[in-house]
C-alpha cells in the first residue's frame, strides 16, 4: 500500500490578488477541471470565497466515465499564501491537497502538492503505476493550460 506525492510548479502573469481571487472561488474549480472528468458541484449556496471548515460537495467521472461523489473539506486557509483540501468521501483512501500561491518577479508562482493513497492496497499501487499518476499529469496540465490562457504564462 503506497503512498505518493504529486506536485506541480507554475509561473502565471499577473497579480497575487487577482491569483487568489480566482483559485479561491469554489465556482472556478469546474472551469479548471477537463469537461471529460464530468466535474459537477452539488453543494448549494457555495460562498465566493473558500473558508477553513467549508465542505464541496460535487460528482466526478475520475476514471472509465464512473459517475462517483467527492467530498472535500478545505481544512486550512492562508489568504494570499495557500489553502489545503482534503477528500472526506471519494475514489483515494487519502488526499490531501496543497495549494501554495507566492509574488515572483513578474507575476505569481503557484505550486501545488497532493499527497495521496489510492484504495485497495497492492492493487492501488498498480493503479497508481499504470493508470492513476498518468491522470493527476493530464489533469494538471490541464489546469496549467486553462491558467494560462486566462493569466498568460510568465517565462
């Protein structure tokens, strides 16, 4: 039964609030996530802004069109540094995700880290070799993507 980190680092033009801003909207999260994943929030009345405590609830397709409920809890906020969430109900036995948000020169360097471990043991590391770390890859350069065509990509 393994456990794995994913993490990710990318330079966005712009400022630390307008950064903040959109990655801290719980309504961002379907436009930064690919249209295959079938991402739908369930929660309703989410506020404009993520707070310590605030349970997303939301419908996934993660793997082979499989509808399946996420439910998350942002557990820390940090305005203008970083947030973490973590799944409370889902496809992982543990995910805990790090979103760290910092000024550099020209823009803002946002690095994300996900520690995670898949269910089913032994069968979940194989998962996770042949299928699982591809995703998180394609998901994220998703993201990076989506982030640069609304920020610009800094260089």
């Amino acid at each position: 039964m393994g456990f794995y980190q994913y993490k990710q680092t990318q330079k966005i033009q712009g400022n630390i609030d307008d950064v903040w801003n959109f990655i801290s909207s719980p309504a961002n999260l379907k436009k930064i996530t690919p249209d295959y994943m079938g991402f739908d929030i369930t929660s309703g009345d989410l506020p404009e802004k993520m707070y310590a405590g605030m349970i997303i609830c939301y419908k996934v397709s993660p793997l082979f069109g499989i509808k399946m409920n996420w439910l998350t809890e942002i557990t820390q906020v940090n305005e203008k540094k970083f947030f973490i969430d973590e799944q409370r109900v889902g496809p992982y036995k543990i995910w805990h995700h790090q979103h760290h948000i910092e000024p550099t020169e020209g823009g803002v360097l946002m690095t994300d880290i996900v520690t995670y471990q898949p269910p089913m043991g032994f069968m979940g590391s194989i998962a996770n070799t042949l299928i699982i770390k591809n995703k998180l890859n394609e998901i994220f350069d998703y993201r990076r993507n989506v982030l640069n065509e609304i920020f610009g990509e800094l260089k």
